[in-house]
C-alpha cells in the first residue's frame, strides 16, 4: 500500500517506519516490529518496496535504529501522499 500512513487505521498492525536504504528517505516501508542488528528479515506492509510482506535485513550494511513512539492520529489523512 503506497502513500499510506504506518499505523493508521488498516495498517495498524505496521505501526514502525522502516527505511531499508537510508541515504534515500523516499524508499520506505511500514514493518510490524523494528529490526534489530540479528534479524535476517522483517515483517513488513506490502508495497511496491516488500511485494511479499517480508524485507530481507543485511546486518552487515551500518543501520541506525531511532527510538519510536507510537502517536495517537490527529486531523485527517485524507490526500496525504
């Protein structure tokens, strides 16, 4: 689901940012839970960057995990891209 908000109504259960290439934020995706520097893939929204639900992780490659908050939705999304 391109231009959809992470966490927001029907993808509510993706509700973590994840950009799998940093140096480009326009690449990302909606994951269920954040990597960490173990894990070999992630759960993720489908879009046209995970086309199955799942993102495989490189461990290997420098990553920067920040600290999330989750939000409570104010105004409306409607038109967002």
């Amino acid at each position: 689901m391109n231009h959809h908000p992470c966490g927001v109504d029907e993808n509510a259960g993706y509700p973590y940012i994840y950009f799998p290439t940093p140096k480009t934020l326009r690449k990302n995706v909606c994951v269920s839970a954040c990597p960490d520097k173990n894990s070999k893939s992630v759960s993720c929204l489908k879009n046209s960057i995970c086309p199955t639900g799942t993102l495989q992780t490189d461990s290997t490659k420098g990553f920067v995990i920040y600290q999330s908050v989750a939000g409570k939705r104010k105004g409306n999304f409607e038109g967002v891209v």
